[in-house]
C-alpha cells in the first residue's frame, strides 16, 4: 500500500469509529485503498481525498444531482460503475452525516450476488 496522505488517513479514522461499529462490517484493503466490507463484499473505499461508496445506480444518480458534494468515484483517476458515487467532505467528522447513505450501502451490497 502506498503511504497513505493526511486527508486519508483522517477520514479512515473517522470511518472506522462509525462503521466499525455496525454488525457484519469489517476493514481492510482493496488496490491499496482502505476499504470496507459487508459479507466480503466492498461497500466503501477511502480514495481521492473523499470516499467512494456503492449504492444502486438509481440512488446513486440522484444523490450526484442533489448533493454538491457527491460526484461520480474515479479511483486513481479510472473511471468506475454508476453504482459508485464520492462524498467529499472538508472534515472527515462531517461523514457521520452520512451514516443513512452508509447504511443504504450496506444494505444493497448485501443483497447483492456479487
């Protein structure tokens, strides 16, 4: 794994104290990117200064059109499914806002086959 940056690493401790707490999810790693996993599925990755996350593309795509701060996730400058979104925030405590998406995350990620 490269050495990770400042912002990164902020926003994987914020994370870890909010998800980590949730039944069935663990960290890890995925490409060299923090991640984290339901059912051994990645539901959520630290990337680009902000975090990337799957939802259903429908959701995704509104969440894009609503929220100033979601745009489509391009890990290391790739370009991904439309099931992935980015939710940039400038102080990674701001992602505790976040936790419904992250549960709808969780949810769908679940439930799907792979």
């Amino acid at each position: 794994m490269a050495t990770p940056n400042a912002v990164d690493l902020n926003n994987k401790r914020a994370l870890d104290a909010m998800l980590l707490k949730i039944a069935g999810v663990e960290g890890g790693e995925m490409t060299g990117l923090f991640a984290y996993f339901v059912a051994k599925k990645m539901f959520a990755c630290i990337c680009n200064g902000g975090v990337g996350v799957r939802l259903p593309a429908a959701e995704a795509a509104n969440l894009q059109f609503s929220n100033g701060n979601v745009v489509p996730f391009e890990p290391k400058g790739r370009k991904s499914t439309r099931e992935w979104i980015q939710i940039n925030h400038e102080d990674s405590t701001d992602y505790e806002k976040d936790l419904e998406i992250f549960k709808s995350s969780i949810a769908f990620v679940r439930s799907t086959k792979n």
